[in-house]
C-alpha cells in the first residue's frame, strides 16, 4: 500500500517505534525523509539516519535511540499537509515550546530548522515540529 503522505508516514512510524520501546526504524527511502531525518540526527533528537539498500530496495534507518536509554522525542507532529499546506514567511516562524523544541521547515534552499531559516532570512512550507 502506498502513502499518500510519506512524511506522515515516517512520523507515524517514529512515533510507533517510541511507544513500544524500539531501538530503531526501517523505513522506505526517499530524498526527502532522509533530509528530515538527518536535521532530527543533527540536533539530538534522534542518534542516526542510514540509508541502505536492504533486500533490493532502498531503505532509510533511524536510530532513535540508544539501548538503555530513554528516547529524546516526548512528541511529534506533522503540520502541513496534503489537503492543506501551511507555509509562512521569517518573521512568522513559530516557536515550539519556548526554544526547546524545533521546526523543521522546507525551503528554496532545502530543508532546515526554523532557527536557520529564520538565520537566513527565508520562509517556507512547514513540515513538522518536534518536542
């Protein structure tokens, strides 16, 4: 079965990893997941994002954690959808959690955290939030 929404996919399974404790998650492949996975990967909230090719197939890895301890998402959310895109400009970038969560965010210039595009002066699509 395909997803329609392959980012809402990845959170899903991200979040079904948590809930039972699991150390890490296979996931189909594409550009995009794994951008947003090494964003996550670079600041702290997940520990690696591998892609390789398992059984024919390109498949990501994420590691969320490692194997006696707790995992560092307590939550994340999607925030754009398919049926309704969110997008925003710098100055309208949100803040989650007073700074200590992120956005990631998608932009002309790839896809970063809201702190770097609001560094960099440039708005876009908001993907997700993570706390």
């Amino acid at each position: 079965m395909v997803s329609t929404d392959p980012i809402a996919d990845m959170l899903s399974r991200i979040r079904n990893a948590i809930s039972v404790n699991k150390v890490e998650v296979n996931l189909p492949h594409s550009k995009t997941k794994q951008q947003v996975a090494e964003v996550l990967a670079g600041n702290g909230f997940i520990n690696s994002a591998v892609a390789d090719r398992k059984g024919g197939y390109p498949s990501l890895k994420l590691v969320i954690r490692d194997e006696n301890s707790p995992a560092r998402i307590t939550e994340i959310e999607r925030l754009s959808r398919p049926g309704r895109r969110l997008y925003v400009g710098a100055k309208d970038i949100p803040v989650v959690k007073r700074g200590r969560g992120l956005v990631v965010i998608s932009t002309n210039q790839g896809i970063m955290t809201g702190d770097q595009a609001k560094t960099k002066k440039l708005g876009g699509e908001l993907i997700c939030k993570v706390y």
